[in-house]
C-alpha cells in the first residue's frame, strides 16, 4: 500500500513526441487513410464531345461560304445557258481554248446593257427608244406591264426615291402584335383624301414574308409608324432569316461628359494658386 501512495491513478508514462519528417510531406499519403479529403478527379471532355464540337465549328465556317459559292454559281451557270449559245463561233473564246470559261455569259451581259445604255443617253438612242415606247403604249396588256415595270425600277433606281431607306415596325395584323417593314413611298393621293380625317400623313408600308417571297401592302398612318435605327441591310437579315440572325444595337450611346467645376470651386481654387505663385517668388 505504501509503495502505491505516492502514484497518482491520473498519472501516466510520457510518450515520445513523434517528429514529422520534412522529406514524407511532400509525399502524397495512401489512399485509404481516412484523414485524407477527396480527390476530385477533372473530367474532361471526351473523344466524342471534341468531334463533335469540331464538326459544328466546321459547319459554321464552310456552310456560309458553300452557299454563297453555290448560289453564285447557279446564277453565273444560268445566264451561261441563255448567253453563250448567242455568241457567234467566231467570237467564242471557248472555241480556241482547251478549257470552258465561267462567267462569259455574264461579262457579255454587262457589255451589252453598258453600250446599250451609252447609246440610249444619245440623241439618236432618245429619239428610237422614243418611238419603241410610243409603239408599247399601242398595246393592250403590253403597256400595263411595260409602264409598271419601268416606273418601279426608276423608283427604286432614282437617288432621290425614298423607297427602301427606313426601317419601320408597324402593330400588324392586330393591336399589339408587332411586324418589321420598310417605307416604300406616300400613299396614293386618293387614299390621302380619303382618308384625311383618319391621320394627316399614310405611307405606303411594305412587310415582307420571312422568307421574302412575297408580302403585304398595308397603308399605315405615318403617327402609327415607328421608325427603327435599323439600316435596310440590317432589316432584310432579319427577315430573312426568320429572326435567327438579329443585328447589332447602332443606337448612340450617350457620353457622359465631365461635370464642370462650380463657381465655389473656382473661387476656392484662386487662394491656393497665390499662394504657390508666392512661395515660387520666395525660392528664387
């Protein structure tokens, strides 16, 4: 009993402080130890996801060029048909060559409406197309198609026409419903008597089908019509695409500019500058 009286029961052997080695912490430690947190492995994309992101890349690159390649291919293909088999043999170059040219159908065409149109500005071209239009306007259905025609492409070719250079959205077919469509011109003057009590101003308003085959004609108050700052370009993109492809935002942006210094603050301004005016003069 006396040889335990003087151990404490809470007493107990020192242990050995375990140093831990420099070298084993940078050593990744086993995998089952379960003071380790998770290792959360990266999954990357695999080999099925890369194709096919590269796939649609590729697509978004060669598709708009193959279109536009094809497309003026068919036209240059199609004026061809109807152009060469005019050109006489002996001013064939394909008669003389190994090879096949494209696109000689289409440089004939130019060359003809371009002597054709340095010989109507004459006096002689005046008096002859003169007379060819006083024959046309003989004709029954001839001249209907021949005057409508002719006046839509002066229309649409004079510089001062205003056809086609504002971007307008109108509420059609119904209140609320909103439709994109370009201001061809003023209303008919009948339709401007007619309707005087309705709105002082109607536009002829032209909304197209998406994709433009065709269209509507619709004679809009020119109050009710909201003009876009949208350019023609811009609006024929979005019609034709169905509203996919939606152009830029070309509204200005506002600039802030920089607030001017108040009347106080000039005047505050004034003694700081004499006296640095002063202690410059002292210095020297």
């Amino acid at each position: 009993m006396g040889g335990w009286a003087g151990v404490s029961g809470d007493q107990t052997e020192p242990k050995a402080e375990v140093k831990a080695d420099p070298k084993a912490q940078g050593k990744p430690q086993a995998k089952g130890h379960t003071g380790e947190p998770a290792r959360h492995r990266r999954e990357g994309i695999g080999l099925m996801g890369r194709l096919r992101a590269y796939f649609l890349a590729g697509i978004l690159v060669t598709a708009p060029i193959a279109i536009t390649v094809y497309i003026a291919w068919w036209f240059v293909s199609l004026i061809d048909g109807y152009i060469r088999p005019l050109i006489p043999s002996v001013y064939n170059p394909e008669n003389y060559l190994p090879f096949s040219i494209p696109g000689i159908g289409v440089l004939v065409v130019i060359i003809a409406v371009t002597l054709i149109g340095a010989f109507a500005a004459g006096y002689v071209g005046r008096l002859v197309l003169g007379v060819g239009e006083g024959v046309v306007g003989r004709m029954p259905v001839v001249r209907s198609v021949y005057g409508g025609v002719k006046q839509i492409f002066e229309t649409v070719l004079a510089k001062k026409s205003n056809a086609f250079r504002e971007v307008v959205a109108i509420q059609y077919p119904r209140p609320g419903v909103w439709s994109l469509g370009f201001i061809t011109g003023s209303a008919h003057p009948e339709v401007q008597v007619k309707l005087a009590g309705e709105a002082d101003d109607i536009v002829n308003v032209f909304i197209p089908c998406a994709p433009p085959t065709a269209g509507y004609l619709a004679m809009v108050p020119r109050r009710d019509v909201t003009v876009l700052n949208m350019t023609v370009e811009d609006g024929l993109k979005l019609v034709m695409s169905g509203g996919i492809v939606v152009p830029p935002d070309r509204r200005p942006t506002l600039v802030e500019s920089p607030a001017e210094p108040d009347d106080e603050d000039r005047d505050g301004d004034q003694p700081d500058r004499k006296v640095l005016a002063a202690a410059s003069r002292s210095k020297r």
